[in-house]
C-alpha cells in the first residue's frame, strides 16, 4: 500500500516554503521498481542521514529520467537545474533532484540494498536480494555508472556492457552475470583501472546478457539502452 506523506520545504521561488509529497515507503519492501532506482542511487545519487535527504544530479540531457524517478516515488516537486561544474566546467547544464523529509528512504535503502551516505568507495552489493530484484538493481546500477558500447575489430563489431564502482559490487554483478549466462573459456574479471575497479564483457556473451536483462520490467535510462535496440541495425550496415 503507498503511503503519502507532505512535508515543507524551502523553495528559491516567490513562495519560500512549499507543500510536496511523497510515497514514504516507496522502498521499504524490495521489488523491481524499487530496486532500479535503489541501483540508480547506488551509483548516482546521493544518501544524506544527517538531512533525511536523497538527491540525484544528471546531465540536463538526462532530466527525463529525473522525472522518471519523481513520478515513481509520487514526488510532486519540482527539478532544478544548475550550471554544471564537473566535467564541463560550467560550460552545460545538469538537473538536481532533491526529496527532503525522507528519513524511512535513509533507513530502506540501507537496510534492503546497503546504499548509504558516501559510498563511493565503500559500496557493497544488496546480497540478501531475490534474484530478479538483484539483476533490476544491476539494471539501475549499469544506467548510472555503466555503459553500452560497441566495439569494432577489422573482422566484425561487436557489443559491449561495462560498469565501473567498488570491487566487492563488481565481483558481485560478474556472479549475477555467470549464473545468467555462462563464461566460455576465456572469462571477463574484475580489474583495476585508473579511477577504480572495472567490469566489462564484450561479444557474443554480453549480447545476450543485455537481452536477458532487456527482458525485466524496469525503468530505463533510454539513451543507454538505445545502443541495444539499434544493434541489429549496426550489424546490417
């Protein structure tokens, strides 16, 4: 049963303070839905306990996801955006999601998929997952900190699925993929890069690891996932 809650916060608009809602249990009991966006967050977002908060800030090119994730959790406030100071140097636009007055988010997230407050390095996986909500949190995990390439050889080219974060996250989606499609003789590992551990499968194998996953009803970061949907297209060229 959703359980709406309203709460004041402060707006930079004429109005200072304005009433929002929110569905307040949206992750207290793991489902596909809900395990997306907890996998979004995990590599995206951003967990606050000291302010009760959740925030997740994306590219301006990405705002639709942003209010993917608000029309999923019944938030009725608004986006922000903001020059963007990462990368880009202020040179582009990201938007800013900020749900406030939402300490039962803080304490479900942690408790059902480990996702805490500065968890950059020390993120673990939500092993006490069922197997489906586990490959829809990979699912959201991949859309935030992972890619879909495609990788071209003199001979042919082939699709990729990367994704990059903490070593015990990594070594647990490379199990995820193991059981859902079994490694052939020459086995894709976790390894160190320059900004972190990393994941990657490549060819035939990750082709149909990203059609299996393409079969969960999740959210999905489209953009992404376009290079999937295009691959038989790709191939024909």
């Amino acid at each position: 049963m959703k359980v709406l809650s309203t709460s004041l916060q402060h707006s930079k608009g004429p109005d200072k303070r304005v009433l929002w809602s929110k569905n307040t249990q949206f992750f207290r009991t793991p489902n596909l839905v809900n395990s997306y966006w907890a996998g979004f967050l995990a590599a995206d977002g951003c967990v606050s306990p000291k302010q009760n908060m959740v925030s997740c800030r994306l590219n301006s090119r990405d705002e639709a996801h942003l209010q993917m994730l608000a029309s999923s959790v019944n938030y009725n406030g608004r986006i922000d955006r903001r020059p963007n100071y990462g990368y880009s140097k202020g040179r582009t636009l990201c938007s800013v999601l900020t749900v406030c007055g939402v300490r039962d988010w803080v304490h479900d997230l942690k408790e059902n998929f480990n996702v805490v407050e500065r968890k950059s390095l020390i993120l673990e996986p939500p092993t006490t997952l069922s197997r489906k909500c586990g490959l829809a949190y990979i699912i959201g995990y991949l859309d935030g900190d992972g890619s879909i390439f495609y990788q071209t050889t003199p001979w042919k080219v082939y699709v990729g699925v990367g994704v990059v974060g903490t070593k015990n996250v990594l070594v647990w989606i490379k199990k995820q993929f193991d059981v859902l499609i079994k490694p052939g003789p020459r086995v894709a590992n976790v390894g160190r890069g320059k900004k972190g551990y990393q994941y990657r499968v490549t060819g035939d194998r990750a082709l149909k690891i990203l059609h299996k996953l393409d079969t969960i009803k999740t959210p999905r970061l489209e953009r992404k996932w376009r290079r999937l949907w295009c691959w038989p297209r790709v191939v024909a060229k």
